[in-house]
C-alpha cells in the first residue's frame, strides 16, 4: 500500500519545466498579452501532438481532454489576437 502512495505522489510530483510553466503563470498577470499569445500557441502545438500520441497508443479519453485544451490554447491565442489588432486601430 505503501509502494501504490509514494507511485502516486512521484505521479503528481513537478518536473523543472513544469515548476518554471508555473511560476510564469503566476507572472503571467503583468507579462504583456502578446507573451501570453505566444504562450498559448506553443500549448497549441504541444498538447496537439501529444494528443495524436494518445490516440495512437489507444487512450481516447486522455486524447479527448488534450484536444480540449488544444482548443481552449486556440482560443486565447484568437482572442490574444483580436485585442492586439483593435489596440493598434
């Protein structure tokens, strides 16, 4: 029972990358949109190709929610977008 705990914990445990993605959100409130834009269309790519490796190894619930925050990325990057052009009318 123990051993399944400490596999858990390790499961939920950050990696470097993960702890440095998060501290920027923390920041992410004054970085200028156009970082933010940026930010986005990099989860874009990724959670896209990780998407297409989950349904390629047959886990069609993990592609689906990857997918979705492909689209939710998508979606900040347009309205990221959008406000960067109507500011510079």
């Amino acid at each position: 029972m123990l051993g399944a705990s400490s596999a858990l914990l390790g499961a939920f445990a950050m990696t470097g990358l993960a702890k440095s993605l998060a501290s920027q959100a923390d920041k992410s409130f004054d970085a200028p949109r156009q970082d933010q834009a940026e930010l986005a269309a990099y989860i874009v790519e990724m959670t896209g190709e990780l998407a297409r490796l989950a349904g390629d190894a047959g886990l069609p619930m993990l592609a689906y929610f990857l997918n979705l925050a492909r689209v939710e990325a998508q979606i900040a990057v347009r309205e990221t977008d959008r406000s960067v052009l109507q500011r510079g009318m």
